[in-house]
C-alpha cells in the first residue's frame, strides 16, 4: 500500500480505501487513506483524501483513532470487502477492493492500536452458519466471531463477547476445506471444519472461478467420529491457513504432529 507521497513522521501507512457515512448509506467513496501515528500535529487517526492523485497539508476527512474499541471484518457489499472500526460511541464503516487488501488494513490496525496479539487471542473472523445437524446440536444459528487462540477453536456471539458451545481443542480440529465460489459477480467462500470428540468442556475463552482447499491435521485419518461446521465467510482461504499455523506451532512444541496438503 505505499504511495508516493513525501516522507513524514507521524505517517503509519496509506493506500487506497472506501468510506462511506452512516449505516444507511449505500454507497463507498474511494479516499486516499493515510494512517497516522500520534505526534505534535494532531492524535493518531487516518486522514481521508480526495481527489486520489493529491494529497493537501489537510484532509477531506479523517477518522480518529484513539478511543477505538475493535476492528471487525464484514460481509462485502456492492462488490466491496467491508470492515468496520468501533469506537466509543460511533462506528464507521470501510472497504477495499480485495479481501486481501481488507485484511492487511484490519490487521494493521490492530496491531498498530493494540499491539502484538496477545497469547490466548490471535485470530478473529465474521462467519455465518450454514445449518447441519452439528450446528443444530450446538444450537448455533446466524452470524459469530470464529477466534483461534494459540491451544483452542471457538465460536462468539456476533458482538464478540458471548461464548457459543462450540469450543474445540486445536488438537481436535482433524482437517479443514473451502470453496471459493462466485455468483452474480458477487464472490463468497464456503469453509468446513472437520472436529473430533466433544465440545471442550475445560476451556475457558479469553479475550471467480471456483477454487477449494484442503488441509489435513493430526487426527485426519480419522472420519468415523467427525463432526462438521460449514460456514459462509470472507476470509475462509486465511482460516484455513491460521489453523495450519497454530497446528504447526503445536507440532513444534511437540503436542501435534501437522500436515497441510492443497488440492488444487
């Protein structure tokens, strides 16, 4: 996302990125987004410019970020890959042209706002449950967080701060699939997690062209006793791939033994 403008200070990062006003608000606007770190010209926030091939000594708009709350992916609408920052108070809405793009701009600002991730909580995405006789057991139904944390797998309320029944040990999670499909010129992705055994019950949470993949852990010559979630998801190639990375972690400390094999 670089750009050629001049070097500055307190400049984090920029690149190209939508806005829109309000909730009700259907349409994104395309801004020059430059994200800027607290210093003697003013707190951290992202200075939104517009036309795109100018950048002035002052910004059309800007979003403050110093008293944001999270930054959460969502549905894409108007084939756009929405996010959205919760601050106090407000919330304001944002896209990228890619699911890519999204999710380097929802990384970095959490790390850029609240660090490192902590151990315990690394990775949070927007799914929607796709209805199975699995996720009718659970009672699971609509729109959740799914957050991988470095030992565990669990599903949350779509506010992020209720858990849901399924909450599964990294070591139960026997293989992953997804399908990216597109449709009406809108491109969604079908995730499907395969599990072993129960529910953990001593967890406890803290804070285009079709394309499909696969990936196999250390249970996953085991079919009999799996139970399968499917969800509908943006990021559902980058979920699999977080589950491969915490199995692997795993492997190194030698918990779990992981493979990872792509069928193209």
């Amino acid at each position: 996302m670089a750009s050629g403008l001049p070097a500055d200070c307190d400049r984090a990062w920029d690149g190209l990125i939508y806005y829109k006003k309000g909730t009700f608000v259907s349409r994104y606007e395309p801004y020059w987004g430059v994200v800027r770190r607290e210093s003697s010209r003013g707190l951290q926030r992202i200075d939104l410019f517009r036309p795109l091939s100018a950048v002035h000594s002052t910004s059309d708009l800007f979003i403050p970020l110093h008293d944001v709350l999270h930054v959460l992916d969502r549905e894409a609408r108007a084939k756009r890959f929405a996010f959205q920052i919760l601050a106090t108070g407000c919330k304001y809405h944002l896209a990228t042209d890619t699911a890519e793009d999204r999710e380097i701009w929802v990384q970095g600002l959490k790390q850029f706002l609240f660090g490192p991730p902590r151990r315990g909580v690394v990775y949070e995405y927007q799914v929607i449950v796709i209805p199975n006789s699995h996720s009718e057991k659970l009672q699971l139904s609509g729109r959740y967080i799914l957050r991988i944390t470095d030992s565990h797998i669990a599903l949350f309320t779509s506010t992020g701060t209720l858990p849901t029944r399924f909450l599964y040990s990294l070591s139960d999670v026997a293989r992953t699939r997804y399908n990216t499909f597109t449709d009406a010129g809108q491109k969604f992705s079908v995730l499907v997690l395969y599990c072993h055994g129960d529910v953990s019950a001593d967890y406890t949470p803290v804070q285009k062209s079709t394309k499909s993949a696969s990936c196999a852990f250390g249970n996953g010559g085991v079919v009999g006793d799996e139970e399968m979630f499917v969800f509908q998801t943006q990021s559902a190639s980058t979920i699999c791939r977080a589950i491969e990375h915490r199995a692997k972690e795993i492997s190194k400390r030698g918990q779990q033994k992981s493979t990872c094999e792509l069928q193209k």
